[in-house]
C-alpha cells in the first residue's frame, strides 16, 4: 500500500467533510467550492489505491478521465434538470482544477519515489 496516497485520500476527505461545517472568512468560498476541489483528489487517491499499480485504469489520463467524467455528468444532469441541485460553472470549474492538481500531485510523488530507488542503486 502506498502511504502517500493513504494519506492524501484520507486527508482530503476529511479536508472536504471539515469544509462543509467552516464558519469563518471566505465562508461561501470553503463551503461551496472546497469540497469540489477536495473530492477529486481523494477519489484520485483512492483508486491509486484500490487499483494494482500496473492496471490500465490505474494511469493518470484513464483516472483523471473517470474522476472528471462523474462530476460532469452530474452538472450536466442538473442542467438539463434530470438531477436535483443548481448548476454552476464554478463547480466544473472546481473539479477541473481538483482533477488536475491530483494528477500533478501523483506525477510528482512517483518522480519523487523514482529518484528515491535510483539513488539507493547508484551508491
């Protein structure tokens, strides 16, 4: 098990669950927008997880692909009113940006763990 993403899933649930109950500066900012920046990044990191590191849904574009696709099906279906809730632009505009830093996070934690083995082997 990888402890990074472990831990970046975990924490950016509980990140996300916090943010619905936060009183305080930028209130309407954290709570209509921090959960949709969240929730990308945990689902990220829980199919790193679940998934076997070698299994094709396990790349960055196929998870980047279904962690966007859920959210914009949802906002699309609120748009056309097939789902309850309000559509914004804002909100898809927050999973994109979640989608995107959890890809950059996993780029840069596998570079880091790469250049961690190829030091241990060039000693």
């Amino acid at each position: 098990m990888d402890i990074k993403s472990y831990n970046l899933a975990y924490g950016s649930t509980v990140a996300g669950i916090c943010s619905k109950f936060y009183e305080g500066i930028g209130e309407e900012f954290v709570k209509g927008y921090a959960w949709d920046l969240l929730l990308p990044i945990a689902y990220y990191n829980t199919m790193t997880l679940i998934f076997d590191r070698n299994s094709k849904l396990n790349k960055n574009p196929s998870k980047a692909a279904i962690i966007l696709g859920g959210p914009v099906v949802f906002e699309t279906a609120q748009y056309i009113g097939w789902y309850p809730g309000h559509f914004d632009w804002n909100d898809l505009v927050a999973y994109t940006v979640g989608t995107i830093a959890a890809v950059s996070i996993d780029v840069l934690l596998r570079r880091n763990k790469q250049e961690d083995i190829g030091s241990k082997y060039s000693a």
